[in-house]
C-alpha cells in the first residue's frame, strides 16, 4: 500500500486506544466524538487487514498485531510531535497513566506522586493497580500499563529496572510496649511475639534461626499498625512505613543495635518499548520523589543508630 492511501490522522486514534483502551476515553483526549473514533478505527482495521482492537467487557484489548506495530506508530508521532512544540508543558497534559505497584511501594509513592501532580500536572490521571511481578511484566508486555514500580526478586531478560532508592526494615512496637524504652537485640527479638506479615517475609530469611514465634498474620497493611499499638507484639517493616505509622499510630520504631535486611525499590519497564514524552516526564517525577523520600529515610533513621563503642 503506499504511503499518500494512509490518512496520518488515523494514527492519533491509534495511539489514544492504546492508551486509553475504550473509545469514549479516546475521544475525549483527541477532542472527537466515539462515532469519529469508531469510525477511524474501522479505516485502521481496513488499512492493516487486523482488527487491532477487539472488545473485551468494557475495554479495547489491543491485537497481537496492534501491540507489533505500536512501538513504530508511537516514536512516529513522537517525532513528529516534536517538530512542532520546543516545550513539554505538563500543566497542559490530558492523559492516564497506569502503574503497577508491587508489594508495599504505593506507600511510598502515592501520597508524594499525588501532591506534585495537583501542582504540576493537574488534569493527568494515575490508576495505580497493586500486583505482583510477574502479574505486572505481563501487563506491560500487553502494554495494559505504562510501568511498575516495587520490590521484584528477579525479572525478565526483556524487562529493565533501574533502582530508585534503598530500603531499610524497622522494628516497631506500641508505645507501652514493656521493650519501648530498651534497644533491641536479635536475642531479645528471638523471644518476642510477632505479627507476620507476608508480603515481608521473604526478606527476614536471615532472622529463620532461632525460629521466630509469629502470634497472628495481617494480610494487609492497614490492620498491622492497629495489631501493634493495641497489643505486646512487634513486627518488622520497612522503615518508611514504620515512620508514617509512628506519626499516626500509637506506635514506634525501635532503636536497634543490628542491623536488618535492605532491599531495592525498583522502577521496572519493558525493554523494547521506548518511553513517550509523557511517560519519560513521569518517570522523572517519579525518581526526584524517591530522591526526596531516601533524604528523608536518611535524615531520620541515622540518628538513631547507636554510636560505636570505642
């Protein structure tokens, strides 16, 4: 087929369906009615000989023949969008992202992520979904969303991540806890009662011996800092959502005189398919709020550390 028998202006909707995966969402943000994009589609469907999107309950799944030619059509009109505009301006971005969140990093993320957003950015829309890895590299794969961020094990070959900050686990304990006022040891940690937490559990191999004694499971966050503040068990989580539960619960961190296992944040992105402007604009909001969340880790969890014996 030549060139001058495709209508460029099919290539937007294209886009907007890939991102948006129904029709009315995708007429919004190119400014046309569903009739308009309906019928774009139907020329799109036509000119590729593939139905490219297929209607699965309320959404527009993209064809394996759509998700082939995505990357070309998008760095396309990535080009082409920037031989008209010099400036990305976010205060003028109408668009929804979808993030995958693996393990607990919503609490670190989401709060900040809103705050600059309605600065920033306020017409932009994030849909954070929470999902383990795999869950989330095959979403990415389908490109049903733009990216994930968390805590992964391992990934696959065709998957990058890039480290955006360390974390650091804390002990915490309610605030009349017997063992409030003492620093705590691995032996003393050994007898205590314990709340367990499964989705941390991968990451206290290191404390299996002695065994440890776990008095109840809280299979989600927003119970754990209650169990603790209202009973004489400990539990063990990351360091930043320990400070956001001290500040809010009646509980604490412990101070420590061991130190326990440190794990990467990580964002994660497939390989193969290059970032639009907008998706690389989030990315770096993304990385300057972990930047920010690390300093403030830093600034007070070392404090409290017990200097060296001399």
């Amino acid at each position: 087929m030549h060139i001058r028998a495709i209508d460029l202006n099919l290539m937007p909707v294209f886009s907007a369906l890939l991102i948006h995966r129904t029709v009315s969402a995708a007429a919004e943000q190119l400014g046309l009615t569903q009739p308009a994009v309906s019928h774009a589609l139907a020329r799109l469907r036509q000119h590729y000989g593939d139905p490219l999107f297929q209607r699965v309950g309320n959404r527009m799944v993209p064809t394996a023949r759509a998700l082939e030619i995505a990357p070309s059509i998008e760095a396309a009109l990535e080009l082409l969008k920037s031989t008209f505009y010099s400036k990305f301006d976010p205060a003028e971005l109408r668009r929804s992202f979808r993030i995958g969140l693996i393990n607990y990093s919503g609490f670190y993320l989401l709060p900040a992520l809103t705050e600059r957003l309605a600065v920033e950015a306020p017409h932009v829309q994030i849909i954070p979904e929470q999902m383990d890895i795999d869950t989330a590299q095959r979403l990415m794969a389908a490109r049903e969303i733009d990216f994930a961020v968390g805590v992964a094990s391992t990934i696959r070959e065709d998957f990058t991540r890039e480290p955006l900050f360390d974390s650091g686990f804390s002990i915490i304990l309610s605030r009349t806890h017997p063992l409030a006022a003492e620093t705590i040891t691995a032996a003393l940690l050994a007898t205590c009662r314990r709340v367990d937490v499964p989705i941390f559990s991968l990451y206290e191999a290191n404390l299996r011996h002695p065994p440890l004694t776990y008095a109840i499971t809280c299979p989600d966050l927003l119970s754990l800092p209650l169990v603790v503040a209202r009973s004489d068990l400990v539990a063990i989580v990351p360091t930043r959502l320990g400070q956001l539960f001290e500040a809010t619960f009646a509980v604490k961190i412990a101070d420590m005189d061991f130190a326990l296992p440190v794990i990467d944040v990580d964002f994660i992105f497939q390989s193969k398919q290059k970032m639009d402007i907008a998706q690389r604009w989030l990315k770096a909001m993304i990385f300057d709020i972990c930047k920010v969340i690390e300093a403030e880790m830093n600034e007070y969890y070392l404090p409290r550390k017990k200097p060296a014996a001399e």
